[in-house]
C-alpha cells in the first residue's frame, strides 16, 4: 500500500508538471491537444522514471544504479498509459467541448495512472532475480 501511495505522490508531481505545460502550450499557446499531450508525456515520463527509481521502488531496485534498460521498461508501460490517456483526452473533448482543454487532460491522466501503476511495478522495476 506504502508503494502505491509513493507511486501516486510522484505522479501527483508528474501530473502538476503536465497539466502546467499542457495549459501553456494548448490552452494559451493553441498547439493542438493530442501533440501537446505527447510533448508533455516525453518530458514527465522521464521526470517519474527517475523519481519512481530512486524512491517509490527502492527496495525492488536497491543498489541498482539508473538503467537505460528499466527506463525503456518504464517507457513503454508509460505508452499505453499515455494511449489510454489520449482516447479519454479526446473522448472529454469531442462529446463535452470543454472551455479549458487541460480539464480533458487531467481525466486522461487520472485513468492512465492504474495502467502505469501495474505496469510499473510487475514490469519496469520488477525485482531482478538470479
């Protein structure tokens, strides 16, 4: 339980950082929503590999320095939550139209975190074994 809570902690983090970017450049700067969601999905996805491995998994990752092997782990259970998070983000949009399109990014967010959650600890950082 401790492990989903750290989990949620940085993707709250993560999340904060995205729905920022993701107002700038969409809701302010009029990029459209689909490619400012996949920008902001290559730059938290790296900022949560690296807080989920030196702190939410520790313990399944002890000793272990970063890995471009966990990272592409991480990065490829992160894509099908980013997958999920694009059919909700563009789901809100089409059927709701909401003024402010950041809110359709935050519900996207919200139901790809249980497919990053999963992913993440029985794939990504799965604990090596001899």
């Amino acid at each position: 339980m401790l492990k989903l809570i750290k989990f949620a902690v940085v993707g709250g983090i993560g999340t904060l950082v995205n729905l920022a970017l993701f107002f700038l450049m969409v809701d302010r700067g009029g990029l459209n929503p689909t490619v400012g969601a996949i920008i902001c999905f290559a730059i938290t996805v790296t900022l949560n590999y690296f807080l989920n491995h030196l702190w939410t998994f520790r313990a399944q990752v002890a000793g272990e320095k970063l890995s471009l092997v966990r990272y592409a782990k991480y990065v490829t259970v992160s894509l099908v939550g980013l997958a999920t998070n694009l059919i909700i983000l563009n789901l809100v949009l089409l059927f709701f139209d909401p003024t402010l399109k950041v809110i359709g990014q935050a519900i996207g967010i919200a139901a790809g975190m249980v497919v990053n959650f999963a992913g993440s600890n029985w794939f990504a950082f799965r604990k090596k074994t001899d």
